[in-house]
C-alpha cells in the first residue's frame, strides 16, 4: 500500500445517495483475487451500454474525471453486501479518497485495510464541495496527519478516523503488515516470559 500523508487532487461529483457495492463493481467481475484491471469495471453498469460503449453523460467518462483522485459522493456510500473489490477498483480507477456525509460499516472498513481513505464531512460541507466542483479544476487538499480537509474557498474541517487506521495507513501497511513491523517486540515479549503451554 501507499502510504498516505498529504495530497492535493481534482474531484469527481457524484451526488447520488445509497449507491451499493453491486453498482461500485458488479458481481460478475468477483471471480479474480487480483485487484489489476478492475478500474475499468468500477460503476460498469452505469458507464457502458448494452454494447460495452461508454456513455457520454457519466461523470467518469467525462474529461473532467480523468486524473481526478477525490469522489465526491452522497450519503450511505457503499451500502449492501460486502466486497473488498469495491475499494479495489476505486483505487484502480485512481481515486484515493471518498467523501461523504456516511459510509455503509463493511464499506468503510474495507477501504481502510485496503488504503483507500474514507472522509466524513456534514451535509453542509458535502454541498459546498459539490458546489466547488462545478469548476472543473477545483481541487481540495487533505491532510491525514492532522485529519483536516481544506476547501477550494480555503475552508478547513476536520473528519474522523480511528488512531490505528490513521497509524495504518500512513505508514502503507494494513492490518498484517503492521503486526508483522512489531516481530522484535514481539519475539522479546516470548523470550522474556515463560510459556503457558506445555509443548512437549
């Protein structure tokens, strides 16, 4: 994983509410456990017709989308079933923040383990941003070292994340990865205390 600290990005508006993880990638494309490609599939439902042909009024096919490394999303994003390849195929798509006003659970766990970082904001924060990104060239700034989002206007809010998903993730590992960073500390706590077990 990447580590996050501080980016500055574009964003893509979505301002739809409930959009659930079979529309985020569809179930068909479930079979692979390798997160490359999926980009292309992310919302396929919604970005291709019956033919396989993008369809012009959706945001990601649109110029403005491309490079751009923030959704702007509606509230109870990544509702339904579980599904790492949600955030899988956003950030193969190249977005490496969501924001919204909430998160489904299994969603919002998901995209911490897998590096993708989830924003909270209040609706009235969420407007503004859409409002902002009706300029195509707006872009927001995030900190993840002292949790703060700035604003085009220059506005800065704060958002929540639990200390050892923020600790995770700026330091790119995930749950694993962290564990396996303490093996010293780990092998010192066994060698200087005796085994409860008997192993013989």
């Amino acid at each position: 994983m990447e580590p996050i600290k501080s980016f500055t990005g574009r964003m893509a508006p979505l301002p739809m509410r409930d959009v659930d993880t079979d529309q985020i990638i569809p179930a068909r494309f479930l079979k692979t456990i390798d997160k490359q490609g999926l980009g292309k599939n992310l919302f396929c439902d919604w970005r291709y017709d019956a033919e396989g042909n993008p369809k012009p009024d959706f945001i990601l096919n649109q110029p403005r989308a491309q490079g751009a490394i923030v959704l702007l999303a509606g509230d109870n994003f990544g509702c339904g079933s579980s599904r790492e390849h949600a955030p899988w195929a956003l950030m193969g798509f190249g977005f490496r923040a969501v924001i919204s006003t909430s998160f489904a659970d299994i969603f919002l766990g998901n995209c911490l383990k897998n590096g993708l970082l989830p924003i909270i904001v209040d609706e009235a924060t969420l407007q503004q941003l859409f409002d902002a990104a009706k300029d195509e060239k707006a872009e927001v700034t995030i900190d993840l070292s002292t949790q703060s989002l700035r604003l085009p206007g220059g506005r800065e809010v704060q958002f929540p994340i639990d200390d050892f998903s923020k600790k995770c993730l700026m330091a790119g590992v995930d749950q694993l990865g962290y564990l396996q960073r303490q093996e010293a500390f780990i092998a010192a706590y066994e060698q200087s205390h005796e085994a409860r077990v008997n192993t013989v």
